[in-house]
C-alpha cells in the first residue's frame, strides 16, 4: 500500500511531538491533544496512524512512548540512514558545519562536488570526491539519502544522476523543482523561498 | 484583503521560476507553463496572481520580466528587509556562516542569545546581544524578520517576546509548533523533520 507523502511528513511531526512529551513525563495523551499541538483535526491523526495498524485503545488514548516508539520503527529511525551531501559551496560547507545530524541519527558518510578545486580537499574533516564517482560510492557505502546543495542549473542533473543511483530520498536545498522517478521522494528547502515570502508578511500592516 | 499564506507561498516560488527564466532569455510564458514547471494547475497561478490585479493578457501569456518584478514589488524585495537572528547554537552559527543573505537581499543586522556565555562575544564578525534588549533593538534596527534557531523548550517563549515586539514574520527552525498572535506569519524550517520523513522512503522498495 501506497502511504500519502503529507502522511509520512505528519508521522515525524507527530514523532518529534511525542519525543518531547515523553522527555517532559508525559505518559497517555489523546488523539484531540496530539491534534491541538500541532493544530491538525483528530480525525487526520487518527487516519494517519491507521495506515499502520491499531494504536491506543479507545476512549483511553495512546501510550506516548509506545506512539513514539512505533512511529520511529515505521519512519526507520533506528536504521542510522547514511548521508551524502553534494555541492561544498557555501550551503553545503555550512550544512557540514552543522554537529546535529548524528544527533539525529543520521551519518554524513561522504560528500561530492565538480568542481576540481574542491575535489581531494578535506571539509569539517572529510574528503570531497568527484561527483563522477557518485554512483559507486552510493553502492560501496550504502547511502540512503542525498542532500543537494548544488546550483540551480545544476540541480536537475545531479537529481538524475542520484535517482539512476538507486537513492530513494533527496533533500533538496537547491532552489529548483526537481523532476524524479516515481518512488524517489524530494523534500525541498529554500531558505530565498521562505525568506521571500515573510517579506511580504513583514510589510503588512495590522 | 487578506491574503492566504499559500498563496505568497506559491508566488515567491514563482518569483524563482520567473527569475531563473529571465536569466536563460525567456521572456514570454504562458500561465500553463508556468504550472507545469512547478507541477500545479494553471487556474490555481491565475487565481493566485488574480488577488493583485491582471497580469498578462488573454492568449498572449506574461511577459517574463514584468511578471518577476511585479511579483517582487508584492512581496517587498526592493525593501532590504532586516534580520536578526536568535540562539546562537550550533545551527545559529551554520545559519551565520552562510553568505547567502545578503545576495537574496537580506540584511543580518543583530544576533541575539540568553547565554551569559555568548552575550557581548563575536560570532562572525557580529556582537551577541542579551535577548532581553529584544525589543528596544527591533525599534532601533527597524527589524522585519526573525529567524528562531532556539532549543525546542525555549521557542515558544521567544516567540511570545517576537511578537510581542511587533515582529510579523517569524523563520523557525526550532523543531516545535509555535502559538502566534494573528497577523504573525511562522515558516517552519525542521531538518530533523525533512530528515525523518526520507527515512521512510529510504527504507521503500521500488
């Protein structure tokens, strides 16, 4: 069964939700209150937790830890999803500069760019490899999911070289839409897109 | 009128297509391929630029460089919006380093953290200032937008003071759904988010 993009997207919502709620003591919660938090319908969490099975108990509601514990087998979160970052410019360098990702449980095993200048070169501790060598690094080092910090012109390109390389998921920071294969999923973070649109709401008046 | 936020959403991500365009010469467009390049329906770009007037004629399409400067006088680019940047952490300092701003035309005028320890020190070339002299710096600065890169407990504390001190545009990255007054606008940034949900996909089968 095919489970709904904005579901998935929901679900690591509703796991960063419960992941604070449990550190706070929390230990039973209604599917209104998980609603509230996020201010969703109940029925929408309800359908979105049903793709998965049965949770909670009626007119009892869930087990914060159990919800927790469930959605982050559902979402793979014990896995340690390995990471290539593509494009050392400036994003990319300052994404590397971020010590979160292993935090999150998440690797960064090996990152990439064209560029002869950057090839060979160590960044934050690790080497940049030519993007020509993609595809078999992807084998060798199993990675599970591609960052794109990669120029606008570049971005289709490199996102088709990423998909024939069998990668199913992408972040993609570079300020395209991307065009995938059905199966390979793409989230997209634009700061420009997001800064641009609360120019507007910066210049609204009361 | 009020403005639905997809809809300044969806034109900022115009902006971007009409801006990328005009650079590789295009200068005619029709509403459908405009739609197309970003994968939604044609009506839904016409009703989105319906709220601010014609733009276009009827079976001529836009003119690609009318069409990205009208856009950006809607959303305010020429202005040179003003930054300030709160919890200078691990992902404030990233954030700090990436030199994008000011070519998006974004101005980082003020940085801001609680810790006695960061207070008065410099980080990339800017002064850390107590967050309690938030308000009285915004009025001095003038400033329109604040991005929050806050640990989850605090964020919906900041985001109260923000407001309170007449902020209207909030760029968050703290993983945590904030409270706002109306008239506030909240982009929500979360990594761990994007992240967690392409753990999933990366887990599928083709």
């Amino acid at each position: 069964m095919k489970i709904p993009e904005k579901t998935v997207r929901r679900l690591s919502l509703y796991y960063r939700c419960l992941y604070f709620l449990s550190q706070q003591g929390a230990y039973n919660l209604s599917s209104k209150s998980l609603a509230d938090l996020l201010e969703l319908e109940p029925a929408q969490v309800r359908k979105d937790l049903s793709y998965f099975g049965q949770f909670g108990k009626k007119g009892k509601g869930y087990d914060v830890l159990e919800l927790k514990n469930e959605i982050a087998k559902i979402l793979g979160l014990e896995k340690g999803r390995k990471v290539a970052i593509i494009g050392i410019g400036n994003l990319g360098n300052a994404l590397l500069s971020f010590k979160g990702f292993e935090v999150l449980g998440f690797q960064v095993v090996a990152i990439f760019d064209n560029s002869p200048n950057k090839i060979g070169k160590k960044y934050h501790g690790k080497i940049c490899q030519d993007i020509s060598a993609f595809p078999a690094i992807v084998r060798r080092e199993k990675i599970d999911i591609a960052i794109l910090t990669v120029p606008t012109e570049s971005a289709q390109e490199v996102a088709r070289l990423v998909s024939n390389s069998g990668i199913k998921a992408i972040l993609n920071f570079a300020p395209a839409h991307l065009n995938v294969p059905k199966g390979v999923a793409v989230s997209n973070i634009d700061l420009a897109v997001e800064l641009k649109s609360l120019s507007y709401f910066a210049g609204q008046k009361q």
